[in-house]
C-alpha cells in the first residue's frame, strides 16, 4: 500500500466539534466522490494509528478535504487532529470506498455519516445534476448539523432534516423510523445511499427492503 506524507494546509471550524482539513494532494492522486482513504497523523505516537476517513472536496481541486468529527471523550485520533495545526502532516494511503453514486435517489445521514456524500453531491451539483435527489440528515441538535447552508443552497426543500434531542420548529423531531420513511418517500424503487452509525444503517437499510427497496438499489459501505 502505499503512502502518502501531506502537510496540513488549513484547518477551519464547520460545527461546534467539526473542522474541515485542507491538505496537500500528492502528484496523480484521484478518487471518486464517495471514496476514502486510511489517514495517520505523522508522529511517532500516532502514524500506526489508521483511520478511514472521506474526501469531501471534488477531485479536480489541486488539494485534498476531509470533514472530520473530534470525539473529545476520549484521547483517540479524532482528538488529536482537532489539536493540530497548519504544518503539521499526516499519512494518506490508497483510494477505497463502496459508495459509489448510481443514480437519483434519497441520501440517508446520521451525523458524520453524511462525509462521504459531501463531494457526491457537490460534484452532482456542480454537473447540473442533482435533480431527483434528497438528502435526509439526522442529527441529536440543530448545532450539529454539518453544511447546513450549503445543503439548503443546494437542495433547497429537498434537503430535509431531524433532530433527536432537540425540539426546534425549524426541523422535524422524531427518529429516522418506518412511519418517517412512509411520511417521506413514495417511491422506494428508486436509489437508496445510507450511512452513518452501524446500528443505524443496519436498521434503515432493513426498513427500506421492508417497505419495498431492491437490495441491489440500497447502497451503504460494506
């Protein structure tokens, strides 16, 4: 496999525990919208320490974006990239990913689960070619919702999101269950994208066959 040592070329904040990190794009690197790569913060303490991580920037910018949550908890990798500064390097290494865009669908989230559809929708976007797609975004507060301006900009009423925690007239508060999917969606023949929390995925996707989804068309990483 190989690697990849890349500077750190901007870290901004998203949400309250979400920064976007802007690095170095080595000569040749490509990837699909929806793809990831394994990423190690270069140090002596950290660079065994892989963890799989999504490009939500388009690959024909001249450097590579990811979208990273810090759980703060406890002293894991996320907490010590939200440490880190503009010089610092990480380790990148090749290009995998399942979910690989097919066709107009609903884009189902779960907090940081919607990263790998970032650049599948910005590259959708920027082709003219979101029509027929919807983005449902669950998320525990309205604080935590990642782009929110740029998903409404983009998706305008097809850009739907719930909260769990948090009772706010402005958003739906209920659970991504089989009455919101009912209330929501006509027609489950179309193209399903889901991810987020494994329990989370694991129970939608089986709500979405229930209700009429072809597996072949429920598209989640394996």
């Amino acid at each position: 496999m190989d690697e990849h040592i890349v500077r750190i070329l901007k870290i901004e904040p998203v949400t309250h525990n979400v920064r976007r990190y802007t690095v170095e794009k080595p000569a040749g690197y490509k990837f699909i919208p929806g793809q990831a790569t394994e990423v190690s913060i270069n140090s002596d303490r950290w660079k065994a320490e892989k963890r799989p991580f999504t490009f939500t920037c388009l690959n024909n910018k001249p450097y590579l974006e990811f979208t990273i949550k810090s759980y703060t908890d406890h002293d894991g990798v996320t907490n010590a990239l939200g440490k880190l500064h503009a010089g610092d390097t990480l380790i990148i290494r090749d290009v995998w990913g399942t979910i690989n865009y097919k066709g107009p669908g609903v884009f189902i989230a779960g907090g940081a689960g919607v990263t790998p559809f970032i650049a599948i929708l910005r590259q959708l976007y920027a082709d003219h070619a979101l029509a027929g797609n919807m983005l449902i975004f669950s998320n525990k507060t309205s604080g935590d919702i990642i782009l929110e301006e740029e998903f409404t900009q983009m998706l305008g009423k097809n850009f739907l999101n719930t909260l769990t925690e948090e009772n706010n007239p402005s958003f739906e508060h209920r659970m991504i269950d089989e009455s919101f999917l009912k209330d929501h969606i006509t027609d489950f023949s179309r193209y399903f994208y889901v991810c987020g929390p494994d329990p989370m995925v694991l129970a939608i996707t089986g709500l979405l066959t229930k209700l009429g989804a072809e597996t072949e068309t429920v598209v989640f990483e394996k």
